[in-house]
C-alpha cells in the first residue's frame, strides 16, 4: 500500500552547508572520543538543530563564533602583551590563532548566506506542511 506524501519541493542542500555539517559531525566524534559529554551534547544538539533547520540552532551558531572569535583574539592579545610566547613560538602562535578564527569565520559566513537561510527556510516550511497533512 503506497503511503501518501507530500511532494518534495526543496531543493538540494547548499555544498556549504554539507561542509558545514560534515566539519560538526567530526566534531561530535572528537567529543566523543576525548569524553567530553558536555561538548557532545552541546555539539550534537546544534548539528541536529541545523540539519532540522531550526533558525535556534543558526542563531546559536553564528553567536557562539562571534563569542569564540572574541576570545580567541582576545586570549592570543593578551598573551602576546604578557609575553608569554617566546619569540622562536610567534608564527606557530599567530598560525594557530589565525586557524582558529578562520573556521569560526566559516561558520559565520556559511550560515549568514542567503541561500543556506532560504535552504532553511524552506526546510521548515516543508515540514510544517507535511505536519499539517498528516504525512509528517
């Protein structure tokens, strides 16, 4: 007996987006393997809020980079007016820092582009449609 479903009109998924959710995945599993039960409830709940497309979990995202950036920046400045970095460490340290905020920057940027939003958006729609039908 065929089940009734709604018609799907969403469209593929951003390429952004699947690097983003591969990138948190990895990240879940890094979590996992270092026990960090904290940091895998934390990670996993926001790697379901976005691949559900709950406009919570990007909100979440985006501040928690800007937060991350904040202190990142912060944390290296302050070190390097302390001195605490020897000389010979500088271009790891500055490499590292610049890393660091790179991805963060990923994710903001990611997350902020139009078709990821509309992706989302769309997303949620469909699944309250579907909810509406009955076929959710």
């Amino acid at each position: 007996m065929a089940r009734n479903v709604a018609p799907s009109y969403l469209g593929p998924v951003p390429t952004k987006l699947k690097v983003l959710l591969a990138w948190m995945a990895i990240g879940v599993v890094a979590s996992l393997v270092d026990r960090a039960w904290v940091d895998v409830a934390l990670a996993a709940a926001l790697f379901v809020g976005v691949l559900r497309a709950k406009a919570s979990a990007r909100s979440a995202l985006i501040a928690l980079a800007w937060l991350c950036i904040a202190v990142i920046v912060g944390g290296r400045a302050f070190a390097l007016i302390m001195s605490s970095v020897p000389l010979a460490r500088l271009p790891v340290f500055l490499a590292t820092a610049a890393l660091e905020v790179s991805t963060k920057a990923f994710v903001i940027w990611c997350l902020s582009q139009d078709d990821v939003r509309a992706w989302m958006t769309e997303r949620t729609a469909q699944r309250m449609l579907e909810k509406t039908r009955g076929t959710g």
